[in-house]
C-alpha cells in the first residue's frame, strides 16, 4: 500500500476557534446559562472532552465565538 501525501485543508474543511488569555477567562467562570468553552486542556487522549472545567460562554455574547460543528476533530 502507498500512502498518497495531502494537505489538511485538501481533505476536509479547517476552522480556528478563539483563544481567550486567562486574565479575560475569569470573566466567564461560574456563568450559569451558557455554553462551555474547551481549551486544549480540556481534551484528554482517550478522546474525551471536560464540558465543567467552570467556564461558560453566556448566551448574550455566544455570537462573538466559534462553534465547531457536530463530529468536529480537534487538532491542537
């Protein structure tokens, strides 16, 4: 068998998510009503993901940050 060398981008799309300093990351611990934010931290290599790590994105300002896509992969 011969593996055939491609880019990412030639075999699906690639989005980048938003970053947020830690100093601007306390402004949304504890938010009750909001999505939660993953970080790099947050993905194990069990493929799991940490939802209650205590940060939450409130709905009011969800528009301002990504949202990956059902069945996304995450590349760190």
């Amino acid at each position: 068998m011969v593996w055939e060398e491609k880019k990412l981008g030639d075999v699906g799309k690639i989005f980048s998510g938003n970053s947020i300093n830690e100093q601007v990351k306390k402004k949304y611990e504890n938010v009750e009503d909001g999505l939660p934010y993953i970080a790099t931290k947050d993905l194990s290599y069990d493929y799991k993901i940490d939802y209650n790590n205590g940060i939450n994105i409130p709905q009011k300002e969800i528009s301002s940050f990504k949202i990956s896509h059902k069945n996304s992969i995450f590349i760190c």
